[in-house]
C-alpha cells in the first residue's frame, strides 16, 4: 500500500501545541477563556484577578468551581 505516513508522535506534539496557552500571549482576557465551559463574556474581556479560597488556594477566575469557590461566585454575580 502506498501513501503517507505520519508518526504517531508528530500528531501528539501537534495536539499537545494547539491545547497550549501561553499567559505571555497579548490580548485582554482569561487567557483559558477561549477553551472554559464556564467562560462568559467578561472573562473573554477582562483578567480576573486572584481570590484567595481557603488557606494556601487562591484561583485566578471569575467562575471558580467548588464549595468554597461557590461563596465568591454568588457574591460576584449578585454585585
């Protein structure tokens, strides 16, 4: 059979660099934004900051998920 032939490896190292993100990459935004089931359009405009929640856990997301993200969620969707 003839044809081409592509490594398996070539295709895992193209997936792999098409799932990075790069936090250096310029633009406004969460840059997990494009790829979050959570992402709404403020996250696609604006960073989010970081919000601590708990001893040693801060996240950097509008939309945190878990119990103790669940607190910071409500407050910031009711302000």
């Amino acid at each position: 059979m003839l044809g081409l032939s592509v490594p398996v490896t070539a295709v895992a190292k193209a997936d792999k660099a098409a799932r990075t993100v790069t936090v250096t990459t310029p633009g406004a935004g969460c840059p997990f934004a494009a790829r979050c089931e959570r992402a709404r359009e403020r996250c696609h405009d604006d960073a989010p900051g970081l919000t601590d929640l708990g001893p040693g856990r801060q996240v950097a997301c509008w939309y945190p998920v878990g119990p103790a993200a669940a607190t910071s969620y409500t407050e910031e969707a009711t302000s």
